[in-house]
C-alpha cells in the first residue's frame, strides 16, 4: 500500500491540485468544442490532442504539456481559419441581401416593411459575427441560404400584395432543393452539360407549373 501511494496516489494527487489539472481540463475542452474543424489541420498537434484524451495516465510523462504547445498552435491555425470563414459567408450574407434589395416587391414596400423582411438577415449576420467555430458559421450560413432567404422572399411577396394573401400564398422554393432527375456523377463534357441543365429545366419547371417561385 505504501508503494502504491508513492508511486500512484500521490502523483495523481499532485496531478489533481495543480496547474497540471487546469491545462488537461482546457486541452479536453478545446478538443470538444472544435474537434470538427481540425479536419486538414497538421496530424502532430492534433495527434497530440487525441493522445491526451485517450490517456488513462497523464498525470505521467510529457502528454498534458505536449497537448497544451499543440492547443497554442491550433488555436492560432484555428483563428486564421475562422476570420476566412467568417468573411466569405459575410460576403454569401451581403450577396443575397443585395439581390433581395434589387427585387420589385422588395423595393414596392415601405421602410418598416422592408426592415421586418431584412431581420433574418441581420440576425444571420450578427450569428455569424460572434460565431467561435468554423463548422458552425457554415452552417450557419447554409440554413439562411437554404431556409431562411426563400422565407424572406416569401414575406416579400406577401407584404407587396397583400390582396394574395387570402387567395393564393406565394411559395418560394429554393434552386438548392430543386429535385433534379439527372443519373451523371459529374460533367466531363457539353453534351453531358446539356443533359444536365436539360434536368435542371425539367425540375424548375415542375416548381413553375405548382406556381412556385424559385429563389437563387
């Protein structure tokens, strides 16, 4: 018993109460919150990450401070990562807004009108400004683009004629969503091109025959 106090109990009992224990603690939070964006990073320091986490001992050897130096050099890849990603869905963000902005019944609405329709745009934007992972932004990103913007096109419609309302609803059906009956796995060719856009009329037609609108 004395030997394995000295040999386990009081390692792991200095490992418990000291800053050891901090930095184990931040490395295994760090690996939860952004295990998904590490695809395509350096494999050492995350295999130093994965390393840490698999450990039944780190309270031995060198794998709590390995893991902590490769934090420090993820976090900095990470950073550069998320201010890219952060930028282009901005960008995706003020692209779509613009072509909003542009539409007839867009600009047939009065200021309070067009400042309800843009409030998922702006709450998009301020989601993606304080998001802390690159996954998340994206899809952040991907639910206003496939979701978000059809319904804002939509209230649109609906605040531009409203005698609509009553009769027939307006339904914006995103060009994502279009089911498109195409058996190519990619295009090498124009005349594979022409069967695939071939496709692509016949499902955009379909959405047009129901009286749906298609949003790009």
């Amino acid at each position: 018993m004395l030997a394995a106090l000295d040999e386990t109990l009081t390692p792991i009992k200095a490992f418990m109460n000291g800053p050891q224990k901090t930095a184990y603690d931040k490395v295994l939070s760090f690996l939860s919150r952004h295990r998904d964006d590490l695809h395509g990073f350096p494999t050492e320091p995350v295999t130093a990450l994965e390393h840490l986490e698999a450990s039944s001992t780190p309270y031995q050897g060198t794998v709590v401070p390995d893991a902590s130096a490769a934090v420090a050099t993820l976090e900095a890849l990470l950073k550069d990562q998320l201010k890219a990603a952060r930028q282009e869905a901005l960008n995706q963000l003020d692209s779509q807004e613009a072509k909003l902005k542009a539409a007839a019944d867009f600009q047939q609405l009065d200021p309070a009108q067009q400042v309800e329709v843009l409030e998922a745009t702006d709450r998009a934007r301020r989601e993606i400004e304080q998001g802390d992972g690159v996954s998340r932004i994206q899809m952040r990103v991907q639910r206003y683009a496939s979701q978000e913007y059809a319904k804002q096109l939509e209230r649109t419609a609906a605040l531009a004629h409203p005698s609509n309302e009553t009769n027939q609803r307006v339904t914006v059906v995103p060009a994502s969503s279009l089911k498109i009956q195409c058996s190519l796995a990619q295009i090498t060719n124009p005349a594979e091109l022409k069967q695939w856009l071939e496709a692509l009329r016949v499902a955009a037609q379909a959405e047009l025959d129901q009286d749906h609108r298609i949003s790009l």
